[in-house]
C-alpha cells in the first residue's frame, strides 16, 4: 500500500506556527515551513498527540458526520467502553447505550461483552505461545502503528487476535442479518472513538483490506446530544443496574484494566507514546524478555485519555475504577462462557484473517549507492549543526533537519546558529576579496610609477 488515509488535518488559518505539535511527534512526521505545520503521510500515525498540545485549535480531528446514518436500513452503536465513563457517577452503562438508541441509532451493542470474550481467547493464546515475549497487545492503532513504522523486528510480539470492535461489528451483523432479513451491507455499524486512530483502523485497517465497521462518531461529538437526551429517559426505561455489565470488559477502557481483571502476574502496562518509546528500545535491545504480556497505550492512562474524550481522564478512571470494583464486591461476573470462548478459539474465531507487515519509510535513494552518497552527506551536514534540537529551523532535530537539508526540503541557512557563521564566512571571504583587490591595484600603482620613471 502506498497511500495512507489520515484523520488528522491542519488548518492553515489558524496555525500560527508555534511549533509545539513538532515536539511532541513521536515518528517525527511534522515540520513546520513558512510558519505553518507541515504532516508527512508517510510517517503520520493518526496518534492525535499534535491535536491535544496545539494551543491555537489548528490541527482537528476527521470524523464521521450523524448524516452517514441515512445510508442504512438499520444502524448499530457500538461505543467504546471508555464512553461510560463520560458522565456521573449515577449514570449506568445501562441508560448511555438506551441513549443511543433514543439518539436515533437502531441499535447499541454493549462492547464490554465482546472485550470479555476476547480476555478469554488472549489468555488461550498467551499459555500457548510461552516462547515469543512479551506479547503486545494489539487493542490501539497508534501503537501498532507506530511498531510497523518505527520498530519492524517488534512485529511479529503483536498479538494476532482481533481487536474486540471487529469482532462484535462482525457478530452484530450477522445477528441483525439474520433477525431483520437484511442483507448484512445493509446494516451500518458505527464505532462511538475516543481517539482518531481508531477512525483509520476502521477506514484503512493495519492488517487487512476493508473493515466490519462501517464508520466512527468522536465521543466529543456526540456527548452534547447525548448527554440532553439521557436527560429525557426515565429511570423505568433505562436498565439502572450493573448486574448485567461484563467485568472483564469495562477493564478494556483504561490502562491495566485488563492485566488487572485477567490477573496476569507478569504483564507490564505502559501509557502515553513518550513511555511507550522507551518500552520499545528496550524490547528492541531484548532487555524484557522475562515479560510475558505488554498492554500498551498511546493515549495517557488508556482510552480513556483519548484526544476525542470529555471528561478529565482521572475522573473518567476512578468512574471505571469504581464500576469494576463494585462487581468484585458483588461477586457479579457476567461474561461469555469460558468453555464456548475455548470452542471458538480453536475454529479460529477470534483470529485475524490476514498477516500484520511493516510499514517501512521510503529509502533516501531507490539507488543503494546513491542511499549511502546521500547518508554519507546527512552525517557531514548533522557534524556541522550545534547538537541541541532547539526546532527553530522547522525540524524537531538536528538530525531531521540534516536530512531535510539533504532532500532539499530545507535550506541550511534556516538554521539560527549556521547564519552567523555564514554571515562570518561571508564578511572573511569579503575582505579577502577587498584585500586581494588593494593589492592589485597597488601592484598596477607601482607599475606604473616604473614605467613612468624608465621614460
């Protein structure tokens, strides 16, 4: 594939150039030229980093409007566990999705569900595949892509199981299909995101050709009407309870929550990409090997802590914090059954059907010669800058600039500290042309003086 799909787009008008979505790119994919932020598709990853630290609102999120609901003779809502915890304390997973429905969706499929059954299936994997460690778990687009784009060797640590979403768009389907007499093209499911990696898991999947999803609706964009609507619902038409909610799958919403419910005893957690990096160099050098299990998150604290969320990500963990452990207290622990799991696990139910590859960056040279002329000249460029990635060329170091100089998409003097040295270079090359021209003419003054006195 050579064209990737983002949802991360820059407004020109109200980017003001301050270079803050520059610094925290984790593939280095931004430059800022003329005063406004450049993305490079090639090595965007959609982490949506750039749209939480831009003070001016410049750089916006894609995604799909309510109007992609007409397209449907029945839509589903599937919301992403990190939805229930948008709002109070007293409102139930129970009202939110009856909120959905009162929105205008058909539908609304409780994802917990679908993250309880693929718990199960992740355990069957994990006891028998004792030699690969860690295992990554696959559940945030950034992160996968992020290993295609920056670490390949890492590839083959991500888990194959399909990722709770896909299985429940492809289960939810296939019900309705059957229940409604529809062709299943016909039913739309529409993903409630937290954050626009999601949206480009749905619209360019990582590892196959089309997704079950149909579309996805940012949290911050439904959370108004949703919220004005739940107002309207009576407590008797909504289900107040949590008895009927999947423990295994509210986990699924913040960062741990599944290590924490599944039990594991040698998994390690880690959230937010700075973190995240320092993970991957490690497992890069083989230093986790003793790790089993690696639940990793771009966003900080798990989903929950998505560009696209509403409410403060510490108020959003403790409400599911609270929910889990209210279950454990009542012992409620309503699940698929671990024996139907199993069953499907070894008909390959919970499998993906297509391998995960890398995604590696163009080469500076198709021509491996001219690669390493052009590396070659990289490193000679990087020995001449001052090594301390201040970004005020428009590069977020002073390697990326070397290479930007090198593919002529910079200029050298667009570095601060390599202007006055030029300014000198200029002003010696100057007066050694002044000298050089005072000395011919003085040389032509005394030759003519000869001349003159041998007359």
């Amino acid at each position: 594939m050579n064209h990737y799909l983002h949802f991360v787009r820059v407004d020109e008008n109200k980017c003001l150039g301050r270079m803050k979505c520059m610094r925290v790119c984790p593939t280095q994919a931004i430059r800022v030229r003329g005063g406004k932020a450049k993305i490079d598709d090639e090595k965007c990853i959609d982490c949506g980093e750039c749209i939480t630290s831009c003070p001016s609102g410049a750089i916006t999120p894609l995604t799909d409007p309510f109007g992609e609901l007409t397209r449907f003779r029945h839509t589903v809502a599937v919301p992403s566990p990190a939805l229930f915890a948008q709002f109070g304390q007293k409102i139930t997973p129970g009202k939110i999705l009856n909120g959905l429905k009162k929105l205008g969706f058909d539908d609304a499929y409780d994802l917990a569900l679908s993250c309880g059954e693929v718990s199960f299936a992740l355990l069957e994997y994990l006891r028998e595949n004792s030699e690969t460690k860690p295992l990554i778990i696959n559940t945030c687009p950034t992160v996968v892509r992020l290993i295609q784009v920056k670490y390949p060797s890492l590839i083959n640590h991500i888990t194959p199981i399909d990722i709770p979403r896909e299985i429940a768009a492809r289960e939810v389907k296939q019900r309705k299909s059957r229940q409604y007499g529809l062709k299943e093209k016909e039913i739309g499911a529409f993903y409630i995101t937290p954050c626009p990696a999601k949206m480009i898991s749905i619209k360019q999947p990582a590892e196959k050709e089309k997704s079950y999803l149909d579309g996805a609706i940012s949290i911050s964009d439904i959370y108004g009407p949703l919220h004005a609507t739940m107002e309207n619902i009576d407590n008797e038409e909504s289900d107040e309870s949590v008895d009927n909610l999947c423990i295994l799958g509210l986990g699924w919403a913040m960062a741990g929550g599944l290590s924490r419910t599944l039990k594991l005893k040698n998994s390690l957690t880690v959230s937010g990409l700075p973190e995240i990096l320092k993970v991957f160099d490690d497992m890069e050098r083989g230093s986790l090997q003793h790790i089993d299990f690696i639940e990793a998150y771009s966003c900080p604290q798990g989903c929950i802590g998505g560009s696209l969320t509403v409410e403060n990500l510490y108020i959003s963990y403790n409400k599911i914090l609270r929910l889990i452990e209210e279950l454990e207290l009542k012992k409620i622990k309503r699940c698929p059954d671990v024996k139907e799991v199993r069953k499907k696990y070894s008909e390959g139910y919970f499998f993906k059907r297509h391998k995960l590859r890398p995604r590696p960056l163009k080469p500076l040279n198709d021509d491996l010669t001219e690669a390493i002329k052009k590396r070659k000249e990289i490193e000679k460029i990087y020995e001449k800058l001052p090594k301390i990635d201040c970004g005020a060329c428009g590069s977020p170091t002073c390697e990326a600039f070397a290479e930007d100089v090198v593919k002529k998409e910079s200029s050298l003097l667009d570095c601060v500290f390599m202007l006055p040295k030029k300014l000198r270079d200029l002003s010696k090359e100057l007066s050694e042309l002044l000298n050089k021209t005072k000395s011919i003419n003085k040389t032509g003054k005394n030759n003519h003086k000869s001349d003159a006195k041998g007359k």
